[in-house]
C-alpha cells in the first residue's frame, strides 16, 4: 500500500505541476498577446497622429536615406504626396545641389549618425524645386544592439520668419551706419568751426 499511495501521491503532483505549467504557459502567451495588440494600437495611435500634423514634415528613412513614413506635413512643406515620397531617396529630393556641392549633406547624416541628432537650419528645395528655409533635426535611430536601422527627419517651413528676420537685420545696419555717418559729420564741422573760430575770438579780445 505505500508503494501504492507514493506512487499515487507522485502522479497526482506530477499532474498538478504539469497543469500548472500548462496554465502559465497559456497565461504568459495570453499576456503575450495582450501586449502585442497595445503595441499595436499604439503604433496606430502614433501613426495617425504623425500623419495629422501638417504644420511638420515628420518621415523616417532606412540606412540608405529612402523614406518609410510619410505624412500630411510632407505634403504641406514638401508638396510630395505619400506615393511619390516613400522608397525614395530623400536627399536629391529636399536638399538643395548647392547643399550637395558644399558636402553639408553626407556631413549631416554622418554627424547624426555619430552624435545621435544634428540640429539643421538651411535652404531646402520643394517638390518643384522652389527653396524655402526650414528648421529641422534629423535623429539617428538605433536598435537595442546599437546599430543604425535608419533615420527621422522633422522639419518646419520658416521662409517668414526668416525674412522678417533678415528685414530686421538689414533695418538695424542701415540705421547703424546712418548713426555712423551723423557722428563723422558732427565731428567734422566741429572741426572746421573750431578753425574760423580761433581767430574771431581772439580779434573780439583784443
């Protein structure tokens, strides 16, 4: 009877562990799952929102600088549409060829490769090729060994602001060398009256 029972008592364990195990392997892969699908409507809920911002061409590129997201901001500061724009290389698209013929371009993603972002302030060209000045980052992106899996782009049309900008500037010099010129007048016929003056003001003395 007690090889009975232990063997009894054994098989019983044997099987409560068995469905135990059981149990948590249908749990992890239901959590598995679970997690999955907020992963999901996270993305969806990230992609929809990138893709109604229209003030901000906000894309990402592969290693190879081809577009793999778009939205509406591309449209509105770049004027290219989503089937136009994706798979591309986007630097013949944006960049201006004097940007390209200085080096600044392979310069920016190389320094964004190395430093993480590059922060860019420049002439951009459109789909037409008219230039506007835009404000950007473009941000290297990294997998969780390190590599370079790509690259994002945000970036802002601020042709406006830039010559309001340049207006102000211009006003400030003009006004300088005006300031400038008052100045060298006053001094010089302060000069020229100290001259004619001497000589009067002794006459009246004597």
């Amino acid at each position: 009877y007690q090889t009975y029972y232990t063997a009894y008592f054994t098989t019983l364990l044997t099987m409560i562990a068995g469905l135990a195990l059981v149990g948590g392997v249908i749990w992890s892969i239901s959590r598995h799952r679970k997690l999955e699908e907020r992963n999901r409507e996270l993305d969806e809920q990230i992609r929809l929102f990138l893709e109604q911002i229209s003030d901000y061409a906000i894309f990402m590129m592969d290693p190879q600088c081809r577009a793999t997201t778009w939205n509406s901001g591309v449209r509105q500061v770049l004027d290219f549409e989503e089937h136009t724009f994706l798979g591309r290389d986007v630097r013949p698209l944006i960049f201006t060829p004097q940007a390209h013929e200085s080096g600044a371009v392979e310069a920016k993603f190389q320094n964004a490769a190395k430093n993480g972002s590059a922060s860019d302030d420049r002439w951009m060209q459109r789909k037409d090729g008219t230039q506007f000045w835009a404000s950007g980052i473009t941000t290297a992106i990294r997998n969780g060994r390190n590599e370079l899996i790509g690259f994002s782009k945000v970036m802002r049309d601020m042709t406006q602001q830039k010559q309001n900008s340049d207006e102000l500037s211009r006003l400030a010099s003009e006004l300088s060398e005006e300031s400038r010129r008052k100045n060298e007048f006053l001094a010089t016929l302060a000069h020229e009256l100290r001259n004619p003056l001497s000589p009067i003001k002794n006459a009246v003395q004597l």
